[in-house]
C-alpha cells in the first residue's frame, strides 16, 4: 500500500503541473492524500487548480482549507 500512494502522490503533482502544490499525506482521522497550493497564485492559475483538483474528483475540506481524497479511493475493482 505504501507503494501505492507514493505513487498517487506522483501521479497527483504530475496532474498539476507546474503549479505550485503540496502533496502529502494525513492520517489524522484517515489516510488522506492532501493538496494544497503553497503559495498564492493569480486568478488564472487558481481556476487551473481548483478546475484540476475537481476533475480528479478531490473534495474541498473547508476548515483546512485543502482538497483530499481517501487513499486508494477509485482504484478499488
């Protein structure tokens, strides 16, 4: 498993491109992969990542203000 979300993670910053974003891992209340932008950005590339975040079917976590989804989430068969 730990294999599997070394390699989500990878797959999820070569989604984002060049965007400048942090992927990384909470397992405070589950194992979530967690998105996050880590600096701010203009307006343009802001709509890219939040249009980006929902076609990978990320959630918005309001109080953390970052996008997650649970690991191994969508790979199940």
């Amino acid at each position: 498993m730990e294999g599997d979300v070394e390699g989500e993670i990878r797959r999820l910053r070569d989604e984002f491109g060049n965007l400048p974003v942090e992927v990384s891992v909470d397992e405070s209340d589950e194992t979530r992969i967690v998105v996050r932008l880590k600096r701010r950005v203009g307006a343009e590339a802001f709509q890219r990542y939040v249009a980006t975040c929902k076609r990978l079917g990320l959630k918005f976590d309001r109080e953390r203000k970052c996008w997650w989804k649970r690991v191994g989430a969508g790979q199940e068969r």
